[in-house]
C-alpha cells in the first residue's frame, strides 16, 4: 500500500486482532488502486500536484483521498458479499464527494 497501512485501517474501522491483517492489506490496496483509477492519475502525480509535505519534506496524500480510501476498505470489510443498494450508494456518494476534485478529466 502506498499510503494506507494496516495500523491506519484497523484503527478506522476499530478492529482489534491481527488475523485478518493480510485480508485487509488487499482491500487497502485494491482501495487505493480504484481510486486512482477513478480520477485517473497516478500515485506521483497525485502527490506532486495535491500532496502536503510533512516535517521531513515528503509528500504525502491529500486527506480526503485517504478518507475515500478508508470507507472504501471498511464498506469492502464490513460487507464482504456483493453491496446491497442500501450501503453502497451511501458509500459511493461519500467517495465521490471526496475525490471528484482531483480527477483528471479527457
């Protein structure tokens, strides 16, 4: 994962055991690659163009793209079946919100 870690998650979703760490490392990085597909950038230009830098000068993700990246990896965790109507478009219009401003449109 590039800017999720299994700690980030488990601490989002407020998980408290160890043995499902390698299922959630997947659906992080399943989370972070759709979402850079979805706004159609990669991971340097992400961070180059929108990033912060921390205290150490490396840049990091914006905020909102790590938000969209925990509800994606807690809704795939909480419903591990294919989504009903009921929690994904609730899901879906929260990642949207938060990552529209950085897609790359044409």
């Amino acid at each position: 994962m590039k800017w999720l870690t299994i700690e980030y998650i488990k601490t989002h979703s407020r998980i408290d055991y160890d043995c499902e760490d390698s299922l959630l490392e997947l659906y992080g990085e399943a989370a972070e690659q759709t979402i850079l597909n979805i706004i159609n950038r990669s991971y340097d230009e992400l961070v180059e163009k929108f990033g912060s830098t921390d205290g150490s000068g490396n840049k990091l993700v914006p905020a909102p793209i790590i938000h969209a990246s925990l509800m994606i990896v807690d809704n795939s965790y909480q419903f591990r079946a294919a989504a009903t109507p009921q929690n994904i478009y609730a899901t879906l219009y929260g990642v949207d919100a938060l990552i529209k401003p950085y897609m790359k449109l044409g």
